[in-house]
C-alpha cells in the first residue's frame, strides 16, 4: 500500500531526493508526473501567485519509514 505525500518545492530537487534514496527515474512526463521503483510522483498544485508555477506534487512511497523522511523533508 503506498504512502501519499504533498510534497511541496523544485520538482526537480525532490526527484532528485527521491533517485538519491529511494530508486532511479524509470520514466517521466516532466512537470506532469514521475515513476522510480518503490515511488511515483505527480503536478497536485501551482502557486497562488504570479508566475504560476508547479510548487505541489503527490509522491507515493511503498516504504513507510521512507515515506515518513520524504515527508519530513518535503511538507
């Protein structure tokens, strides 16, 4: 059962905290959507501001104690 995250920040440092703890990208829609083994993760909101830019995504982790770190480093 995976672990859902709202994961907010730079879609490109999360994933890269993903690839660096969790598994490599296997594919990816950039901005849209991600998938590694074990994780995925998807656009969930856009700043409420000019220039509206992609700052939430949904990150599902299989691994509970992972999901928990992704959580405390990504909330």
């Amino acid at each position: 059962m995976p672990y859902n995250i709202i994961a907010k920040g730079n879609p490109n440092e999360i994933v890269e905290w993903l690839e660096g703890n969790i598994s490599k990208v296997l594919w990816s829609k950039p901005i849209i959507e991600w998938k590694g083994s074990g994780w995925s993760m998807n656009l969930y909101g856009y700043s409420g501001s000019f220039p509206y830019q992609p700052t939430k995504f949904l990150v599902r982790i299989d691994d509970e104690r992972l999901a928990l770190l992704c959580s405390l480093r990504w909330s």
